[in-house]
DNA sequence: TCTTAGGTGTTCAATATTGAACACCTCCTT
DNA sequence: AAGGAGGTGTTCAATATTGAACACCTAAGA
C-alpha cells in the first residue's frame, strides 16, 4: 500500500481496490428495468455500483410498493447478508445501463478482515448509508406528501447531475417518484403542476428543478 | 434461562471486552428522562449501552418530535461522529436508569482496527440497526397510523422482557407512542382503546399486549 | 400505418388524519 | 389537604389523503 498522504483522508478508492486486486468477484451488467435480485430470493453476495443508477424497491403483501433508495456508483448493496438475513428484502432494479460487481459473502468478509482501508470505507458506507435512512424516516413523520415530493425532487436533482447549475432531474416516472415518496400518483401529478405554476419546476423537455423548491420544504 | 450454549458464532462480547480490556472508556450514569446528549451538541464520542433503556429522539423545527429508535442493553448509539458527522442528529435520553460506555471517537476507531472481533461486532450491529431503520421506513410508507401503532406495541412488548409469556411493556406513555409511530395522541388514545375493546391489549396495572394484536397488522 | 402500453392531468366521493380543545384521572410535592 | 404536573378518554370541525375512475398524449413496435 501506498505511503498515506498527511492531508488526504478520504484517499482509498474501494471501487479501484476492488476492481484492481486479487479479491475474488464478478462483473455483472445490466440494462434499463433489469432486475438485480428480487426479494425473496437467497442472499449470500453483495454489490458494488460500478456506473449507473440502482433503485431498490420493497413489495408489500398488499401488491403496494416502496422505493427505499436510489443507489449511485461507489454504493453497496446487498449487504444485509452479511448481517445474516438469509433472504434479500427487497428488490434492486437497474435504472438504466449499470455495471456492478458481484462479491460473495465470504470472500467480504475475508477482505473487511484483510484490508483495513477497504474496512473503513465499508464501515463508513455503512454509517452514512444508516443517516441517510434515518433522514428518510424523519421525513416521513414529519412532513406532508407536499413537503416529501419537494425534498425527494431536491435530492434527485443534486445526485443527478451536481455539475449543471440548472439541475436536470433523469427520468422518473410520476409513479416512481409516488413511491419514493409515499403516496399516490395522482397526488404527485398535483403537486408537480402546483410547483410548476409557482416556478419551482419547469417541463422543458426533461424534468428542471429550481432552488426555489427549498421553499416548500421550509416555509411554515 | 439456561446457560448460554457456547454455539461457535456470536461467542464474542463487545460489552465485556469494552468493559474490561484497555480500550479508553468513562462509566456514566444517568437517571429517568434525563439527556445523555442533545440535538446539535458536537459530536465526539460513541456511546455503549450497557443497562436500562434509552430513546432517540429527532426535533424539526416546527416543534415536532419523533422517536426513531428505543434501544437495550448492547446497543451503540452516537456512531454517527465516526462517519464524520460534526453534530449530534438526534438527542438521547435515559428512559429509566442507565449505565453507559462513552468512547471517544478517534479511541473507537483505534479498537475498530486493533480488535478483529471488536469490529465484526460492530459492523454487524450497523448493518442490523440498517434493516431495523429501513424496516421502520417501509412501515410508514406502507402502513396506516393504526398498523404502525400496533406494530409498534408488538416491538416494545418484545424487546421489553422476551422471557415472560404475556408481553408486559414497560411504561410508556401515548405522547411517546406518538412520537414513535407518528401520529397524534389522540389518535393513540383512540386506536388503544380500539385495540382494547377486541381484546388484544389488557391494562391491568402494566400494559399487556397479546400476540393476537397481529392481526391488526395481518388483515387487509 | 395502426395499435398498444405507459405516462400524464383531472375529477370526485369516501376516509383518514390533524389540531385543539375539555374534563377527568392519579400520582407527587408542598 | 391543596396544588400541580402528567397522563388519559373524548369531542369536533377543518384538512389531507386515498382509490378509482376517465380522457388525453406520446413513443415504439407489429
């Protein structure tokens, strides 16, 4: 391993060190609303995101369904066996072209043991990936379905493509997005003409969202 | 209780070796609704549960308060800071008498490397505090404020002491059930007394919860 | 070209939920 | 014993949300 340089912390690059090193994988590509893995199935690999968008969906017995994250590269997913659930819980769909790689549950955990700098960047995924659910959750029991969408809307836009000043938003179906977000399409389709009749969001051509979005989350 | 098999795998015990080995730690105590530490404090140090019960508790802006976790005894809070969190999200507080491990952040990150066991054990507390969050997730995005209240008893009575046949919840009033579940007390008063009337809660003294409360959740 | 599947805007009645009261408890403390 | 601070049961009108339609549009395939 390289000497570490005194100022850069965040140096290791889990998905070079993985890509690059003798750890034990398999790449995996996948076009547009392909599916992963589904819930229900046995679970004994993980995923890292290579290059695209990954959406994961949990299904409830009720035929409802929710869309518990949009994954982008340098995300893992799939870690829950590594915790011992036996089966996934959820769905992982391709958004679009992705590339991901394929790791065996045992051959993780050899590596976590193995490579402290891939353990700590393991580690640190994970515990951001717990603050960003948790926000979610606050989300859900603080705010209106109003309140939601904007937020879902805001965080789409700056994941997307955070070097456009006008944040254009990829494609996402008002359905999707209902299911992001916790409510029903028709509700969306109302709040996306309401934000847009306010200047908050325009139609041309692609989705474009504005700061000015951020109102809706904080006014009152 | 019978004498715990020493079946191979989750043989080791980050409390006891947190509490016995070199790892640089402070005991403190706390008494009933007192804060072990509060929403914006800086954040510098891990906390380890090793009695009693404690809540954690976000607040927007609005005055709003929701529960987002009740944790026991072997539970980590406050990891946040490890990922780089400067401030604390959330605040904690004692639900009754409580004796905890506070671990500076850069001495758990020391242990983490050092002690391989230490480490798994952690990393496997994430990943499953992970699946509790998203759980609690999905129930909001799946649930009707009736069926997150009664999943919500169901949890506590389980948590709270798994070794009596009738689940006995510890005391909790309906303001904190509202928090958790995210609705209004009035609306605990009225579904408790809803699930009351069909007989799947009991009052005498304690809080009785009957495992029959399932259906709630069951049916359609 | 015709057809179809998916996306969207919109409506409406039926429910669910809120927020804010009020009265009544039961512990505590003074 | 009196007072107060929670906790609880209950009410009510005002809102928010659902679920299910229907019509319209577009892109893509047969």
């Amino acid at each position: 391993m390289p000497k570490r340089k005194a100022s850069a912390k965040q140096q290791f690059d889990a998905g070079r060190y993985l890509a690059t090193s003798g750890v034990k994988k398999r790449i995996l590509n996948f076009r547009a609303s392909q599916t992963i893995f589904l819930q229900g199935d046995v679970s004994h690999s993980v995923f890292y995101l290579q290059s695209g968008a990954v959406k994961i969906v949990v299904s409830s017995s009720a035929g409802k369904e929710a869309v518990v994250a949009i994954l982008r590269p340098g995300d893992f997913f799939g870690e829950g066996c590594i915790a011992g659930q036996p089966l996934r819980v959820a769905t992982a769909v391709a958004l679009g072209p992705v590339s991901v790689l394929r790791i065996e549950k045992s051959e993780m955990i050899r590596v976590i043991h193995e490579e402290r700098e891939f353990s700590d960047r393991f580690v640190a995924h994970m515990l951001k990936r717990n603050v960003r659910v948790e926000e979610d959750l606050v989300d859900q029991l603080f705010n209106s379905s109003e309140k939601r969408l904007a937020r879902a809307l805001l965080l789409i836009a700056r994941y997307g493509n955070n070097e456009k000043p006008q944040h254009i938003v990829a494609r996402v179906s008002q359905r999707t997005l209902a299911e992001m977000v916790g409510t029903t399409r028709g509700r969306v389709s109302f709040f996306m003409n309401k934000f847009r009749k306010l200047g908050f969001i325009k139609y041309n051509g692609g989705l474009q969202v504005h700061d000015s979005l951020l109102r809706v989350i904080l006014h009152d």
